[in-house]
C-alpha cells in the first residue's frame, strides 16, 4: 500500500471516530436536556401576573366591541374571545403551573384554528392573545425537559395550522412567525441557564465557607489536643510524687478535651480542601478592632466577651470583616461604619451597620450566602438588610457553647 493510499485511509478513519464522537456528544446533550427536572415552583401565583391577566381580560373585551375586522357576532367571535379568555387565565397560573398553563393556553389555540379550519371560517384573533408569548418563556425557564419538548412539538403544530389556514403567504411571513414563536423559548432556556449557574456558584460559596470554618476548627481542635498530651505528660511525672498534682493536670485534661469535643460538634459534616495551602491561627476579637482602626470604622465591644471559643471568635471577625468591605464597596455616601458585639451568657450578637445609600438593583453577593453558612454551622442565626432608618444592617446570633440543638 503507497503512503498516499495510506493516508487516506487513516484520513476516512479519523474522520468516522469525529464523526461517531460528535454524534456521542449530541446524544449526550439530548439526553442531558431530556432528563432536566422541572424548578420549584412558587406556591402562590405572582400579583404581576394577576394584574396583567385583568389587564388581558379588560383588553380583549374592549377589543372585541370596537375592532372593525372582527365578525360581528356568532360562533367565528366567540371563538378568538375564548382564547383570549383562557390565555389570561394561563397567564395568571404561568409562574404556578408553567407546563400546565402552557398546555391549557396552546391546546385552545390549536382546538380553535382546527374548527375554523374545519367549519371553512377566516382566522380571526384579538391583539390581546399575543400575550400566549409568554407561555413558552415561562415553559422553558422552570419546567423540565421533557414538558419543554412537549411544548415544542405543541408550538409546531400551531405553525403548521397556521400555515395551513394560509396565514403565512411567503418565506418571509414564514421565516418572522418562527422566530416570533421561538424567540421566548430561548430567551426562557437562557434565563434558566443563568439561574442555574448562579445557583451553583452560590452552593460553592457555601462549600467554601465550610472549608474555611473546618481549617480553622483542624487549628483549634489542634491546640486543645496538644495541651491535652503536655498535661498527660507532666500528670504521668509526678503521679508517683505528687497525686494532687497529677489530678489537677487530670481536671486540666477534662476541661480542653471538653472544649474539643464542643467545636467538634458545632462542625460535623464541615468540608475541607486538602489542597490547599494550610492557613494560620483563626483571627479573634483583637484582629477585629485592629481591623475596625484600619478602615476607620467603629468597633463596640460590650458584655461578657472573655472565653469565648476560637470557632466562634473566628466567626465574629470573619462576618465582621466581610460586612465592612461590603459597606466599603457598596455603600454610596456612607459617612458612618459600626461594628457592635455584645455577649451574654447564652450568646454572642454582632450588629454592622452603616448609613450609606444601597445601590439600586443589588442581587444578594456570595460573600452574604457564606456569612449566613457560617452562622447556621455553629448553631446561630444571621439576617441582612435595608434599616428602618436608612443604610444598611447585619445582625448574627451565635450561641456561646456551641450546642447546635
């Protein structure tokens, strides 16, 4: 065989593996697509939608009375005014029950152009029935994959009827009614596409903040283990000398075993990189004024704050630190940022405030979901907001003993 010949057997072959991994990859998606669940749904319908679908049913009523090219009377009427009627009733349910609205709204607009296409009457529909629009959108962005192909297959089946009552005339008509119908289904497919991407990057800020808690948990557990093996050490030196001695560095033994055993309980189940670099010990309420002096900020600190774990001191500094930057940053005209904890016997609250203006829009930031994380593994509660009074407000509870239940 010459190596001309050679090489195109070598060259058709490698072209049939392409072929047959591309192919894979397609089927692949297909199935991936296919196999999408639906979202949650919200439990009640949106007062959006409500209003819009009052809105919908006021419009096709007065467009029913006053449009001119519409039958004046009879069945070829009350048909378009039908569908208009349950496309508002989808419109209001579309959030709910998105699969559900969308086959309600579709299957009448397909039951309606079989009849006039039957009964031989000119297709007629109210301006108001454009609002069917929406249906895939809502189809797309929250149901699962195989009600989305049933959608598709619905949405073909009205453009063939209506190519059938011969309402698009050229390619042109064609080529605009297709992509008026399949224009919100992509834009739903892209709106859930990027919920889903935000949604996994706000489940990794939480797993980050796990890590982060568990490295600093491996450095206090660490500590507490290291003076349990000194005091065992010097108890077994002089138990046969001095017994007193040797049942103080038992009762020394007892109490860092039991604080051990306490930040261990408050993180059960916390994640950890090994990966990465080891950090140093976790920062405290000292790094935390010297954070406030820093950035100019204010830093209260009142109450019984003295042997508190270092879990949760690391946790007052790093919810601390991370709400100053956010007033930092997002806070416009802030003139004023104050950093409060205060501790009791039970508990330990940090309040940060500041009297900045909010930027307008803001979604809820990564650094808010691992705060809250952090709150809710060592067995505390953590809220974020606009103040009564204007500004900003963070709030975290967090038990002083760690007992999560």
């Amino acid at each position: 065989m010459s190596p001309a010949a050679g090489d195109l057997v070598l060259s058709a072959d490698t072209r049939g593996r392409g072929s047959d991994y591309a192919v894979g990859v397609v089927l692949r998606s297909i199935r991936a697509w296919w196999d999408e669940p639906a979202l949650a749904p919200p439990k009640r319908p949106s007062r959006t939608d409500g209003a819009l679908a009052v809105a919908l049913l006021a419009l096709s009523a007065t467009e029913g009375l006053l449009r001119d090219d519409l039958p004046a009377r009879g069945l070829a009427l009350a048909l378009p005014v039908a569908v208009a009627v349950v496309i508002a009733g989808a419109v209001a349910l579309r959030r709910t029950r998105p699969f559900g609205a969308f086959a309600v709204a579709f299957g009448a607009i397909l039951a309606v152009s079989a009849t006039e296409l039957a009964l031989g009457l000119a297709p007629a529909a109210l301006y108001a029935s454009t609002a069917a629009l929406l249906l895939p959108y809502s189809l797309f962005r929250a149901g699962s994959g195989r009600q989305a192909a049933l959608g598709l297959a619905v949405m073909a089946c009205a453009y063939a009827l209506s190519a059938r009552q011969g309402e698009l005339r050229d390619f042109g008509e064609a080529m605009a009614a297709a992509t008026v119908l399949l224009l919100p289904a992509a834009l739903g497919a892209v709106a859930r596409t990027r919920e889903q991407a935000r949604r996994r990057e706000l489940d990794h800020a939480r797993l980050r903040e796990r890590e982060r808690l568990a490295r600093e948990l491996h450095d206090t557990v660490g500590h507490h283990l290291a003076a349990v093996a000194i005091q065992a050490q010097a108890g077994r030196a002089v138990a046969a000398t001095r017994p007193e001695a040797a049942l103080g560095a038992l009762e020394a033994i007892e109490g860092e075993a039991a604080r051990a055993l306490r930040e261990l309980r408050a993180l059960v189940g916390a994640l950890r990189d090994e990966d990465d670099a080891a950090l140093g010990p976790p920062a405290g309420l000292a790094a935390l004024e010297a954070l406030g002096r820093g950035a100019g900020v204010e830093v209260v600190l009142e109450g019984e704050l003295d042997g508190l774990r270092p879990s949760l001191e690391a946790a007052l500094h790093r919810i601390a630190q991370e709400s100053i930057t956010n007033a930092l940053r997002h806070a416009r005209r802030a003139r004023r940022i104050r950093v409060r904890v205060v501790g009791d016997a039970r508990v330990v609250r940090l309040t940060v405030e500041d009297d900045g203006e909010a930027p307008a829009h803001a979604a809820p930031g990564f650094g808010l979901t691992g705060m809250a994380e952090r709150a809710a593994l060592l067995g505390g509660t953590f809220e974020a907001g606009p103040a009564p009074d204007g500004g900003w407000v963070v709030r975290a509870t967090l038990p002083r003993d760690g007992d999560t239940r």
